[in-house]
C-alpha cells in the first residue's frame, strides 16, 4: 500500500499552487528589493505585495508585517526584541509564558531572563485551561512580555488566548502568541483580538520551510537580534527572500480560504480515528479531550507499550506518526507538554497522529486498523 503521513503538525507537503507562483518570483522578480533599478524595483512591488495579502489575511496594516526565517526565528525575536527593550531601560526582563510552550519560546524565555532571573510559568489543567490567577499577579508586578502559544502543537488544546490578552491589555503589558497551529483551523485575525505579537511559519500551512511572519502591532517596540541593513522596518535586517514571502502569501491565502470546510471535516475525521481506536486498543487516553481542541490533531497515551519502538512500528506499516515527545531518546519520562497536564508518570507512551488536506476517510480506517494491530504485537512481545 502506499505511504500513508499523518504528521501533518511536523511539517506539510508544499501545494503545488504555492511552488507554481514561488517559481515565477523566482523566475521574474529575483533582483533585490533594496536595489533602485527596475530589478530591484520589480522584487519590492513583488513584496510589497505578498505583505498587503498577508497583512489582508490577518486583519493587519503592511507596516506590522514582518518577514522572518521561520517559527522559531519569529518566536526568538518577539522574546528577545521585548527582554532587550527592557534592558535598554535599565531593567531586568520580567517574562511569563504557559508550561506547554513550544521550546522556542522556553528557552528564549530562560535564556532572556538569565543571568539572575527565570521566567515565570504558567500551569495549565488536562483541558489547556491556564492559571488565570498566576497570571493576574504576574502582571501586577509588572510584565515585559507574556507569551501564550494559541493551540498547542503536541496535544492539540487550545488555550484562552483572548482571555489572556484581554487581562494583558488590560495591565499595559505586551502579549505574543505562536499560532503556527491555529492558523488555517481556527480564525486567527489580530483585528478581533488584542495581540500584540503574532508568530506564524509556513511550512505548517503547506508552504515553503524557513519562511514565516512576525506580526508587530504599531506602538509595540522591539530590539533587533541580527545587526544589519534597514530591512523589514529595521527588526529584521538582511535581504529579504521573496520568493519565500510569496510562497508564504499563497499559503496562508489558501489555507485560511478553506478553513471552515476543513476545520468540519478534520473535526470529523478526527473523532472517527479516536473512536475507532478506543473501541479497538484497551488502556487509551486522549490528551486535552474535555477542553478546546484544534481539528486536526489527535493526541494519545497508550498503556503497556514503548512509544518509540510505537512510532518505530507504524513507519514500517507504512504510517508516519510522531510520538508526540521531545525527550531524550530512551527516556521513559513524559514530554514536557504531557508533564505539565498529566504529570511524570512514563507509563503512557504519547502518540500523536496529525491530519492534512488530503488525509480521508479509509487513511482514518487504515491508520486506526495499524495501531490496534501494532499495539497488540508488542503488548505480547513485552
């Protein structure tokens, strides 16, 4: 049988929408932006206009849209940009961020408030909820940045980012979120919401790696990591590659055009693969199930089996999965997501499957059919 991947959350295939108009840029407008001849001049109108889509998209101006390397390059910059600002005022960074962060916003949150410092992290229940009254007395002693990811990308919850940046407008403080995994699921428009800084990549929505945004309200200021030419408004120096920002405006474009037919169907498919599962593997937990959840991830803990010998056995089925764990390999201990909602019982190996714009019904079947099989082999080989 054909491959079948279901690790859409890891990355995703590039439309072929999206290669057709990267291939034209590259082809017709590969002169650099800051150039003044006509070269120049046609890669900026090129630009400029993946910018004004993007800017569309998102409920934005052009001016707060800037162009980055990818997710975790945007997630560094809004950290850093907000913990620099602080110290150039003469103060030691004050940070908050939610326990099941993605590590670019952990350890950008550590790295910048160290030496002598450490960021302050907000628990969160087996739903996504946070602990709104940590995060109230955080803000009252004052918050340079609080940085609340909009769906997490091992589990799927969804966190109360509104709640959040509500009670962070409310305090004057500044609020980021990465929405790599909301963006195309859920609606993500910073028109409708008070965030301040908005993290996205594009090849989580079949666009092309190493391209992504930061979105900058106006008025909220930031210092730079790299040192450079003027570019992307002096946040982001260096050539740009438009090429990749209209591969990204294409992306983003498409995926959000078909969001609400999507988000019904994955929904759908979703609940059928964890049907399917818990009716034909005994001792299945579904992570985040009582709470908000994105359509398009499954996350689940299976009893009395190895989660990498787990995804190890599916692959060779033909199924590409993720465990869903960002341990060390041969750890027994739980992911730091899986930690922070379940606690540190290794027990449960995490097993994560990932739906896309192509997954179907008999993928839903073939994929729950293949673990129940897989699961009950190396049940009886331990």
């Amino acid at each position: 049988m054909d491959p079948l991947y279901l690790d859409h959350a890891a990355t995703t295939p590039v439309r072929p929408e999206v290669r057709e108009s990267m291939a034209r840029c590259l082809g017709e407008a590969f002169g650099n932006p800051s150039s003044s001849h006509r070269w120049g001049r046609a890669a900026r109108v090129t630009l400029d206009e993946a910018r004004r889509q993007v800017a569309a998209v998102l409920g934005a101006t052009p001016g707060e849209i800037h162009f980055v390397r990818g997710g975790t390059e945007s997630d560094n910059l809004a950290i850093f940009g907000r913990a620099a600002r602080a110290r150039t005022e003469g103060r030691s960074p004050r940070i908050a961020v939610s326990a099941v962060e993605h590590p670019a916003v952990l350890r950008a949150a550590e790295a910048a408030t160290a030496p002598g410092g450490a960021p302050v992290i907000l628990s969160v229940d087996r739903t996504g909820a946070l602990d709104m009254d940590a995060l109230d007395r955080a803000l009252l002693e004052g918050l340079d940045v609080v940085s609340v990811m909009w769906v997490n990308n091992e589990v799927g919850t969804a966190l109360p980012v509104r709640e959040v940046a509500e009670r962070v407008r409310a305090a004057g403080s500044v609020f980021h979120s990465d929405a790599v995994q909301a963006v195309g699921t859920l609606t993500v428009r910073v028109d409708q919401l008070p965030v301040d800084l908005l993290t996205l990549t594009g090849h989580k929505i079949y666009g092309p790696k190493g391209t992504g945004i930061l979105f900058v309200r106006r008025g909220v200021s930031l210092e730079p990591l790299l040192r450079g030419g003027g570019q992307e408004g002096g946040i982001r120096p260096g050539t740009e590659d438009v090429a990749g920002a209209v591969g990204f405006a294409e992306a983003l474009r498409l995926t959000v055009a078909e969001q609400e037919r999507e988000h019904q169907r994955l929904s759908a498919l979703r609940d059928d693969l964890e049907r399917r599962l818990r009716s034909a593997v005994s001792g299945v937990r579904v992570h985040g199930e009582d709470g908000p959840r994105a359509p398009h991830i499954s996350s689940l803990g299976i009893s009395g089996v190895d989660g990498a010998s787990l995804v190890m056995a599916l692959d060779m089925e033909g199924i590409g999965v993720s465990g869903g764990s960002a341990c060390a390999s041969g750890s027994t201990r739980p992911s730091h997501v899986i930690e922070a909602m379940y606690g540190s019982d290794g027990t449960w190996a995490a097993l994560r499957f990932s739906l896309g714009r192509t997954t179907t019904d008999d993928d839903v079947r073939r994929a729950a059919d293949a673990t129940a099989r897989v699961v009950a082999r190396l049940r009886d080989d331990g």
